[in-house]
C-alpha cells in the first residue's frame, strides 16, 4: 500500500469515527414557539346576512266554479283591488230560468203533501169509523143480535180501513220526505250556482295577472286572475343549525335593497322554519317588512342582523385544532408544555369561538402553530 493510499484511508475512517462520536451525543428537545391567549368570559356577537328576491305577502290565484260567459271583468294587471270586490261576474239567465222551474216543481210537492196529509187525516178517520163499528159488531154478536156474517163485514170493512190508512201515510212520507227534499235540494243547488257567478277578491292587493275578457266562458280549471298583497314583502334565506337556535320570531332585521342604495327597511322574522332545508344543518328564515310603495316583489334585497349568544367561555378561533377523529381540540400551556384538551364548541365569529365544555376562563391556550403541537410537547412563549 502506498503512502497515498494509506493516508487518504486514515483521514476517512478519522472522519467516520468523529460522525460516530457525535451521533452518540444526546439530542436537545425540541421546542416550538407559540403565542398564547387567555380564555375569557364573555359572549360571542355575530353579524349574520342572506340575500334572496322580495316576494308578495299573500298571493291568491282566482278560479271559477261555474263555466258560464262573463259579463263582467273589474280591473286589470296592476289595478289595486279591495278584499270583497267584484272581478268576475258570469252571465245567470239560463240559470234564472231553472230556478224558476224548480221553485214551481218545489210547490207542486209542497201542495202534493199538504194533499196527502189531508188523505192521511181522513184515513185515520174512517179508520176509527171501522174499528167501532167492529168493536160494536162483536159485542152484538155475544148477544146474538146480528149475525156471524155481520160480523165478517165489518172485519172486511176494517181491513180495508187499515189498509187505506197505511197507504195514505206512505204516500204522505214519500211526498213530504225524500220527494220533498229532493226538491229543496234543487232549488239550493241552483242558488248556489247562481251565487257562485259572482266573483270577488278574498285579499287586498294588486292585479298580477288576468286570463279572462268580458264576453268569453270561464274555465273552471284556469286560473282568471291572480291577486298578490304587496303591502308586506317577504325576503327568504337559510341559516345554520347553529345561528337559527339564536333567531326568535320577531327579532328586528335590517333589509337593504339593491335598486334603493342608500336606505334600510325594518324587516321583523316572521317564520322560523322547523326542519332544515333540503342542503341539511340549514333551515328557512322569512324577513317581513312593510312596503312603502317603492319596493317591487322580485326585487333583490339582503336581510343583516346581529346574533348575541349566551354568556361562557370564550377562545381566540385559532385555538382551535379539528382532529382526524372529528372531535375539536385545544393546547393548554402550562408549565412550559402543551396540554391536548378536547372541547365542545358553541357559537362563533369570524375572530372568537364558544367553548361549551372542557376548558375554564382563565386558561392560557396556543393560539399560533397549533398544527404543529402534540400532546405534552415543549413550547417557548
């Protein structure tokens, strides 16, 4: 081996064994620097907004009952419209003309049985005409002073009493009960139609649409018009499970709309929607607010208001580390380390979070590299 070679191999391992040494040192622990803030008592404030199209109060489509040609047509698109008013009226003459006859066949049954109770009355009469004589028969009988055969007529005559009798009180019950009601039901009928040829508004509000002209047969299946209240509008949005628990019925809102710059609508919540909306952990919110003849339905418009929570122990929102499990998390700092503490979480903002369980008001928690702690890691502050 020459001189060379041998010194390049004792610089080499000279090398490695100072490596070696210096792996066997041991290592200083590591240390991460994080800011910390103190949970505090307090409660978390919340601007909340959702924007949607303002939309009638009330909208009522007006439908027919009876297909007849109206002779009438009050008002048209955009013509205000009282409730109670008169829209439509349907033309009655034919209708007229069968009242009248059934007003004249209802009399005629009327008389009928007025008749055939006078039938009855006298049936009655001959029948108790009958039985005494029967009755009288019989006992004269017992005495042998007429006859078996005398006896026998005056049972014919009974029977035949009886029979009358029954007779006259079906005709009686017949003409006074289902022909009697048969009557008074088609003269109802007809009035009933003839009151349904008038046709009136149930709501204050505008005209909105019109199918129908004076002249032309109504439809019984298309709409004639459509009344829309535009006095009160209603703005529509959703808000998350956890700001709707905050929201009551009533609670003032603030309405902007976007064709008005400028100026705010007091807008009240008239609707808490129960079950959530079809995109799940949001429900319906309805903002009502009073139109001051300015505003249009289908205008644009945003609804603001500000959500106060209740009072308890409040976190800077970057305390917060979300873990694989699901599960919310904060480092505690104490003595120097870092402490992993699962918490439950309430409401929040866009700086500050709720903290339900598992931490106390004056508790120091990371609020810098959380990512990068674990469980009873060094920290420098």
């Amino acid at each position: 081996m020459n001189n060379r070679f041998h010194k390049s191999f004792v610089i080499i391992t000279a090398a490695a064994l100072a490596v070696s040494l210096l792996s066997c040192q041991p290592k200083a622990a590591v240390r991460v620097s994080v800011q910390t803030s103190a949970a505090h008592d307090g409660k978390i404030v919340k601007d909340v907004d959702f924007s949607g199209v303002l939309v009638p109060n009330q909208t009522v489509n007006i439908f027919a009952k009876l297909a007849g040609q109206a002779t009438y047509v009050g008002g048209d698109v955009g013509t205000p419209v009282k409730a109670g008013q008169l829209l439509v009226q349907i033309d009655t003459k034919e209708l007229n003309a069968q009242l009248k006859v059934a007003e004249a066949q209802l009399s005629g049954v009327s008389d009928q049985g007025a008749q055939a109770k006078i039938g009855v009355e006298t049936a009655r009469l001959n029948l108790d005409l009958a039985q005494r004589a029967y009755d009288r028969t019989k006992t004269l009988l017992e005495s042998k002073v007429v006859t078996q055969s005398q006896l026998d007529d005056a049972q014919t005559k009974l029977d035949l009493a009886k029979s009358a009798f029954d007779n006259a009180n079906r005709q009686y019950q017949t003409v006074s009960g289902s022909g009697l009601a048969q009557a008074e039901a088609q003269v109802n009928f007809i009035r009933v139609q003839i009151s349904n040829s008038t046709i009136t508004t149930p709501i204050t509000g505008i005209i909105t649409n019109r199918n129908i002209n004076p002249g032309e047969i109504t439809s019984t299946t298309t709409a004639l018009m459509s009344i829309a209240d535009t006095a009160t509008l209603k703005l529509q949005g959703n808000l998350s499970q956890e700001d709707i628990v905050h929201l009551s019925i009533g609670d003032a809102v603030k309405v902007s709309v976007d064709a008005i710059p400028g100026k705010t609508y007091a807008g009240r919540v008239q609707q808490v929607g129960p079950v959530a909306a079809a995109t799940g952990q949001y429900f319906p919110v309805v903002v009502a607010l009073a139109n001051d003849r300015k505003l249009l339905a289908g205008m644009t418009a945003k609804a603001s208001f500000t959500l106060t929570g209740s009072p308890g122990i409040i976190v800077a929102l970057p305390a917060i580390d979300a873990g694989e499990d699901g599960q919310a998390y904060v480092f505690v700092v104490a003595g120097g380390k870092a402490h992993k503490r699962q918490v439950t979480l309430g409401m929040r903002n866009g700086n500050e979070v709720q903290v339900l369980s598992g931490l106390a008001a004056g508790e120091m928690v990371a609020v810098t590299n959380v990512e990068a702690l674990v469980d009873g890691m060094e920290v420098a502050q």
